[in-house]
C-alpha cells in the first residue's frame, strides 16, 4: 500500500471512529419508573388526591398519555410484556408467578436489557422482579437478563414496605434493610448511578413495590391525610403513593446532578390496574380484569432534547411498545426471528400518529371476560367457553391444557371514545363491527396460545 492510500485509510479510520463516538453519544440514557398497582387515576396529574409534585412537575416536562396501557392486567405478565415487547401469554408468563413454581421468564427471551448491554450501555435493575424466584439456581434472574447490576425481590417487600427482609443484591440475599421499600430502591439506584462512567450510556428499570400490599407508609404522611378527613386505609393508601412521589423526585434529581438529566428518556407508570375505586376514575374493572380498570395506566414520557414538554396526548400506547421503540431511539437492531407485538413511537416522538400494524390485544385465562382487542376507538372483549373444573389463582397443571384448547366463545363490543365505562355493549348493534373484530381475536388469541410454552410439574 502507498504512503496516500495508507493515509487516507488512517483518516477515514479516525472520522469513522469520531463518527462512531458522536451518534453514541446522541444516543439517550434510559430509565423505565414502575409501580406495583397503581391505578390509572393515582397521582395528581391524573386527578387524584394524593400529593405528587414532583410526578406532576415531571408530566409538565415531557408527554402524559391518558390512553396508556398495561401488556396484561397483572403483575409478572405485565413485565414480562414490558421487557420483551411481546404479548405476555406468547412468552409463557400467564399469571403472577407463585412461590417454588416453575414458570419464569425463559432465557431464550430477549429483553430491552440485553439489547442495550449489547450496545455498551450499563444496565440496571432495582425493585421488583416478579419474572422468576431468586432463590431458584435453575431459573433466570435480572443477571441472566441482560441486567450488569439488580437489586430486588422475587415479588412483594415482606413483610411489608417498612423494613424489608427479603432483598436480593446480584443474587445474593442481604437480609433486612431498614425503611421504606421506595427510598431503599431509589439509594440502590443512586449508588449505581454514581459508579456508571460519564461517557458510558445507561439502561436503568426501577420498579417499586408500592403500593401492592401489604401497605407501611410513613406516620408523618398518614397523619397528613388523616388530618383532610380521609379513614385509616386510604390515608395509609394516599401516603404510600406520596412516599414513592418523594423517592421518584430524588431520582429525577439524581439524573439532573449527573448531567444526564436532557439526553435521558425517562417513562413512569404501572404494571396494572388498581384495586381501590379512587384509583381506576370510573374505568370499569380493576387488577386482573382485562376492562379498562385492569390494564389502562399512567403513562408519562420526559425526553428533553427530544420532546417538547407541556403535552397531553391520547395516542393509544402500550408498555409493549417500549421495546421497539427503544431499539428505534438507540439504533440498536430489533431481535431476529421474534414476533414482537409492540409499535415503535418514534412518529409520535416526531409529532406523527402512530400506526398500529396489529391490534393490541390483552389475554388472561383466569377471568372473565378473558380477552380484549383494541382497534381504534372499538374494543371487544371475548370470554372463553367455562373449563371442566374451576382454574386455579396461581397457575396449576390443570389450568394448562385448558388455556391452550379453549375457545373464545362469547363477545361484548364498546366504543370508549363515547363510553368509556364500558356500559354499553354494542355487540347487537354494530354486528359488522362485532364480526370483523370477533375475526381478529380469534386469530390473535389463536396465535398467542400456541406459541406459548407448557409447563411441567
């Protein structure tokens, strides 16, 4: 090679590289805020009662979505939806995950975190998991998952928000740890934050135990809510959301002090449904319910070099979007030979509509109705034919067969842009409706069954 052709080599090396540094770091930290249980209506942008400055400062910084949705009415289905991008069922995760049973998120799974560990980005977990037992060798956990750092519980805080014992730090137990649940999840998360280099992007999830029971909340905030008037139980409640407000703040702040605070997308909400009728505003259903009650959620986006703030938008989203569009924000390839069931949002992030390739569709074997899907302002909601004997809570053997052979049998159809407490059922009304969509769950759920696998035991 001549001394020209090996210069000119060297300096498109070296423009390739600057190249390669600059759109790094154009790319945004990540961080995904998640409560346990928190109905749609609980925090002060929303309409709630409680105290939530520093939640409702941050929904004036960025977008609140008021048709937001859960990837199942339920909490380790809902991860599992958020993580993969993928309808919950499709990836094996059909109800909560008891203790000592099998099912848990699959390691063939690929998660938002091994997508952006592949990327160089630090990865993060802390809180809770609900996507395996820690305490089984055999089953994945965050580490497994593409996470560098986690700190969490199986499920709940025991025995109850206030003075943890059951965290696991890298897989390794650490005993009790003194406060609450919220604060305690925020330190860990403060504490790695500070050990992530400048330079280095970072993938954070930050998944609170509140306020799912069993409820502590500070005495101080109890008494605040007592004092306008509100009994034992919803003060307790009100306080419990303020407290995570309070660690949520400590957290934004945290970013801010870092510099990372413009070039992050932050999105905050729930894994479901709320249980109490202050939390779901009139939605019809609660947790576990797949009517609006159960899988419709807060969902607020910060991304300051990226999204104007002051927005309200009632763009249908949904927690299995995050996954593509993430992958869509950081240039990182979407995984092979997957069926992702998820939208990108980088129209809407570019002021454009989102279109939905497929409808969104919700399936949880062990209520009625069963199944929901979404096209629109329309959504239907199918119930399966009864089993030959009653499904169990937690997912038993002889709930399995059954989910995979039974049929949807029977349907209700809604307009929620006109009724949103879904009164009025319009399936008799509307039969064309009713049939083109009746067609498209079938075939959805039809799908979704199959792919998912069996468990044994």
């Amino acid at each position: 090679m001549n001394s020209l052709k090996l210069s000119l080599c060297v300096l498109f090396g070296f423009l390739l590289a600057v190249s390669v540094n600059v759109l790094a770091d154009e790319r945004p930290d990540i961080v995904f805020v998640m409560l346990d249980d928190s109905g749609y209506s609980d925090f002060g942008c929303y309409g709630s009662a409680v105290d939530t400055p520093n939640i409702d400062a941050f929904a004036k910084e960025g977008i609140r979505f008021t048709d937001c949705h859960a990837a199942a009415p339920n909490c380790s289905p809902s991860r599992a939806g958020m993580l993969t991008g993928r309808i919950p069922s499709r990836v094996g995760i059909y109800s909560y995950i008891p203790p000592k049973h099998p099912m848990h998120l699959l390691d063939e799974e690929v998660t938002v975190a091994e997508i952006l560990k592949g990327e160089g980005y630090a990865t993060g977990h802390f809180g809770k998991w609900h996507l395996s037992n820690l305490e089984n060798p055999n089953q994945t956990g965050p580490n497994d998952q593409g996470f560098d750092h986690s700190l969490g519980t199986s499920n709940n805080a025991m025995p109850s928000h206030k003075n943890p014992v059951n965290f696991v730090r890298n897989g390794e137990a650490i005993g009790k740890v003194e406060g609450f649940s919220c604060q305690i999840v925020v330190d860990e998360t403060i504490g790695w934050l500070d050990t992530v280099p400048e330079d280095q992007r970072l993938f954070a999830c930050v998944w609170f135990h509140e306020p799912h029971s069993k409820i502590a909340s500070p005495e101080e905030l109890i008494a605040k809510y007592e004092a306008r008037g509100m009994n034992k139980k919803a003060a307790i409640y009100h306080a419990n959301i303020e407290n995570v407000d309070i660690a949520f703040g400590r957290l934004m702040e945290k970013l801010e002090q870092l510099k990372r605070k413009e070039n992050t997308l932050v999105f905050l909400t729930s894994d479901n449904g709320g249980l109490n009728a202050f939390s779901t505003q009139g939605l019809r259903g609660k947790k576990s319910f797949v009517y609006e009650g159960g899988q419709r959620e807060a969902g607020i986006l910060r991304w300051p070099t990226k999204v104007k703030p002051g927005q309200t938008s009632d763009e249908t989203i949904s927690h299995l979007d995050l996954l593509p569009t993430v992958c869509d924000v950081t240039g990182a390839t979407r995984p092979e030979g997957v069926k992702l069931d998820g939208t990108s949002w980088m129209p809407l992030l570019n002021g454009k509509p989102l279109k939905r390739p497929q409808p969104l569709f919700w399936f949880f074997y062990r209520v009625e109705p069963a199944a929901a899907l979404r096209v629109g302002d329309y959504i239907l909601m199918g119930y399966l034919e009864k089993p030959e004997k009653k499904y169990s809570h937690g997912l038993s053997p002889v709930d399995m067969p059954w989910i995979k052979k039974a049929k949807l049998t029977s349907f209700e159809l809604y307009n929620l842009s006109e009724d949103l407490a879904q009164e009025n059922d319009l399936s008799a009304s509307h039969p064309e409706k009713l049939e083109e969509m009746r067609k498209l769950m079938i075939e959805r759920h039809a799908d979704v069954v199959a792919d998912g696998p069996n468990w044994e035991w």
